[in-house]
C-alpha cells in the first residue's frame, strides 16, 4: 500500500507488465481490460484505502515533519509540497519517511489535505516492522484539534449575530440554542450551558 500510493507512475508499470504477461501467457486479451480502471483506482483511491488500513489495523505513535519543500506542480491551484518526516518506533528510536501533498494518508478520510507544521509532533498510526508508512491523526494534534474547535465554532458565532440583530425572531432563537447544544456535545463549556437555558426561557416567553 506504501508503494502503491506513493508511487503511482511505477504502479502502473507494474500493472501494464503483470497482465500484459498474463495476457500473453493465457494467449487471452481480456486480461488487459482490468489495468486502465486498476490504475484509475489507484490513483483516486489508494492513499484513502491506506489511511483506512492503518487506522484499522496499526498501532499509534508520534512523527515529526524535519522538511518541507514546495515543487512547481500544482493540486488544486496550491503548489504540492514534498515533506520528510521521522516516526518513533515502539523501541522509542525514531526512523525516516516521506510523503507528499497528494500521496499522504490521512485520517479521518475527507476531501481536504490537512498536514501538520514541520516540527510539531503530532499522531500517527502504522504497522509495527514497517513504520515509514503511516497515516496522520490530523484532528489529534495540537494543529488539527484547534482547527476542529474553530469550525465547530463558526455556527455559534452566525448565530449569535442573528440573535443580537433581533432578539425577538423566533427563528434565530432556535437557531442559536441548536447551534450552542451542538458545540457542547464536543466541548464542555458551562458559560453556554446557562446561555442555552436562558435561551429556552427566552423562546418560552415569545411563543
């Protein structure tokens, strides 16, 4: 899975060669249809099935990114940037690996690229006996936690401005008791558990 997502080129060399010589084996040309879908596959789905792996199956550790070096090419409009990293291993020492922008695993899978700052430690999972492939804990880390409580954050922050632009809109009363209910099933905050209840007398008054 390490090769596969992260060297997509050779991956499909690999795939041309081992059916092709099936092909000509068996003397048998459907053989060929399954390269040109595998290698579509591969290269939209192989770092999210390994991502998936790892969280399944591997073990968690922390990693450091030591380099981060932006290419010419581009994803997306954003140049692609090459990181080094190193992983503690399970005797504490630590071993180098490498990724990129498009071929590092990432979890949760999501359509986003979320990858931590060079020398912050953050989470990762791998298999033990082959630690340069692992998969990012991005909303573990210090980085991806803050970023996760900002988002869950912006809800509340619209819907305050409602409210304050008239409290007496029923509409927006609702909208902002759920939007604090939902931020405190994450994050325990008494402050908007007494704004929640508040909010409900509120209501009660204007119905």
């Amino acid at each position: 899975m390490f090769f596969t997502s992260h060297h997509g080129f050779y991956t499909v060399i690999i795939l041309l060669l081992f059916f092709g010589l099936l092909s000509f084996v068996t003397k048998k040309a459907w053989f060929l249809a399954p390269i040109i879908p595998l290698a579509i596959l591969n290269g939209v789905a192989g770092q999210y099935l390994n991502a998936w792996f790892l969280n399944k199956y591997g073990v968690e550790s922390t990693a450091v990114i030591t380099s981060d070096v932006e290419t010419n090419s581009t994803l997306n409009d954003r140049y692609i940037h090459d990181y080094e990293a190193i992983v503690k291993k399970q005797d504490g020492k630590y071993t180098s690996t490498f990724f990129s922008t498009t071929s590092a695993s990432i979890y949760p899978i999501e359509n986003a690229i979320r990858i931590p700052e060079a020398g912050q430690h953050f989470p990762v999972k791998y298999i033990p006996g082959y630690e340069k492939n692992i998969v990012i804990l991005y909303y573990q880390s210090e980085e991806g936690s803050t970023m996760l409580q900002y988002e869950k954050m912006a809800p509340v922050t619209s819907a305050k401005i409602k409210y304050e632009a008239d409290r007496t809109n029923k509409e927006f009363v609702e909208e902002y008791i759920d939007a604090l209910e939902n931020y405190v099933k994450y994050y325990d905050n008494e402050e908007y558990k007494i704004k929640i209840e508040e909010l409900k007398q509120e209501l009660k008054r204007l119905q």
